[in-house]
C-alpha cells in the first residue's frame, strides 16, 4: 500500500511563542487529594489495590506488559514491569523525561458506563516523587494541552467506572500536547475504538504513548513529544487474535529553525514500526498485525493516511 501525503497550510501554525492562557475547571474530588507547594497529590494509601492492566484480559489471546530496549529509564518501582497501576489500566513512567513511556488499558465494551467530565484538575500520583512528574508550570499561561494517553472514557466500565475516570486525572497519565492541533482524525480514532467494543459489546486492549526522541524542541525545560502512537489488541469477528498500530506525526510540519508546530495527522502503520520507531516491544503481537505481515513479505514499508473514519480500520 503507498504512502498517503497531505497538504498542510503552512502560514497558520502556532508557535510556543503565541500561547495564550488557559483556565482549569474545578475538582470534583478534592477531597482524596493533599496539598502540596507544587500542587494536589492522591496519596499513595489512597491508590493502594489497583486492579491495574491485565495481560489475559483478551482470554486466550495474551497480551503481555511490554518491554523496553532501554530499560534503564524505566522509573524503578520495585513491582514486575515497574508499573503505576489504575483501575483497569497501568502506566510505565520515564525517568529521563517524566512522562509515560507507554500506558496499557483494558476496554470492555459489554459493561461500559458513561461518565459526564465535570473536572479537569489534575494531581500527582503520590507513590513518586513530585519531582519524577511533569506537573501545571509546564502548561500554566499557554495553550498546551494535558493530553490523556488513557483516554478517559476508556477504562470507565464494571463497578469501578467513577474510580477509573477519576484516576485518569494524574500527571502521570498526561503528555504536553499543542491545543491548537487539529486532533479530529484521532479522536475519530478513539471513538471507533470505544464504540465499536460498546456496539458488540466486545473487548480490547489498548498501548498508547509519545514518541520520544532527543532532539524534541525544549519549552520551559520540558521536551515536547512530537509524535504519539497507538497499537491496539483485539479479537475479530471469528475469534481471531489481531492487532493493528497508529501514529500521529507532526515532525514534516516542524519548523527547522523556531519551534513552529504543524497540524496532525493520523497514520496507519505496522506495529513492527512503532517497534522500531519507540524501541518498545509488544511480545508476539506483530503475528497478529496485518501490516507488519504484509511488511515482511514484500520489504516494503506501509502506511495509511487516516483522513476520515472510514478510513480507520482495525
């Protein structure tokens, strides 16, 4: 399958130097956090027991935590795969950079419970450090987003549903991400994700987290990802094990000599890509991705430009 190109308008991309202030919306649930000079913080007693992701959580079809090359920036905790649990899905954190590495979450459709936001405060998870974790002075007085790399309907289902949304609430949980990117491809992503394991009431397993590289532009000391990414993890209509990878990427927009960002734009691409492109390892899932099969047969690279959601595909 060829390369998809999309024309990007060029004269109306912001840059970090034109941010313009935002205001948070008040915590509906303030009362399990504590004050700190920094900010609120969930105590650690108060996230205790956790069910956290769940490799067999597709049955037969296991899906392990994933691995890392450079396991080294792993932040230690001491727990197999070093993760934050949450209820119905984990976070492995990166030391260098203080965001997530990757998060993992069990969707189920069949018991899916609506959830209105009425909050947009965060907090610090309190089994780290403060410091392990990039809190509100990165984005105070700007337009950069706290992006959920859990999405927070996700893993709002079972009897759990408030506690999971509410967990979804943590720093941990949230990558810097430009307001002004035109995010609808993959939102439309996400929504066909979750509605579609809501209509058949199935389930599915979902990996997200940025791309780190070392050359992402600086902005108040913190790196700014400049690509996310996606794999998801699904039985089909037969019972088959599949999975399938996605990718936004702004790097063709950046500018070369000022921190000028672009519109997104959502890709299709082989989980063995995101692999490579991460140096994240997700067991045997390759086998099961069309892409990545097609890729090792043939040599060629594949990817799919995502301009509308009938192009998404699972």
């Amino acid at each position: 399958m060829p390369t998809h190109n999309a024309q990007v308008n060029l004269a109306h991309r912001p840059r970090l130097a034109d941010l313009q202030p935002i205001t948070a919306g008040p915590s509906s649930h303030a009362t399990a956090l504590r004050s700190s000079p920094q900010g609120r913080v969930t105590p650690a007693s108060q996230l205790e027991g956790r069910s956290g992701y769940s490799d067999e959580f597709l049955g037969e079809f296991v899906v392990p935590w994933p691995t890392v090359s450079t396991p080294d920036d792993v932040y230690l905790l001491g727990n197999p795969g070093n993760r934050l649990d949450y209820t119905h899905f984990s976070i492995s954190m990166s030391r260098s950079r203080r965001i997530a590495l990757y998060v993992g979450v069990n969707i189920e459709g069949g018991s899916s419970v609506e959830i209105v936001r009425s909050q947009d405060a965060w907090a610090y998870d309190g089994r780290l450090p403060v410091e392990a974790q990039i809190g509100d002075d990165l984005y105070r007085d700007n337009l950069l987003d706290r992006g959920h790399l859990v999405r927070r309907q996700d893993p709002n289902w079972g009897a759990e549903a408030q506690t999971a949304n509410q967990d979804t609430f943590h720093f941990t949980n949230c990558s810097p991400q430009m307001s002004a990117f035109n995010q609808k491809t993959w939102l439309e992503l996400e929504d066909f994700i979750l509605e579609n394991t809501r209509r058949w009431k199935e389930r599915a397993t979902v990996f997200t987290g940025p791309v780190l590289r070392s050359d992402d532009p600086l902005y108040r000391g913190v790196q700014i990802p400049r690509a996310f990414w996606k794999v998801v993890a699904f039985l089909g209509d037969d019972g088959t094990p599949s999975a399938s990878a996605y990718l936004i990427d702004q790097t063709r927009e950046l500018g070369k000599l000022e921190l000028v960002f672009g519109a997104l734009r959502t890709y299709r691409r082989s989980v063995v890509q995101i692999e490579q492109l991460t140096g994240i390892s997700f067991g045997e899932l390759a086998r099961y991705d069309g892409f990545s099969n097609e890729e090792q047969l043939t040599g060629t690279r594949i990817e799919a430009l995502i301009q509308r959601p009938e192009d998404i595909r699972l």
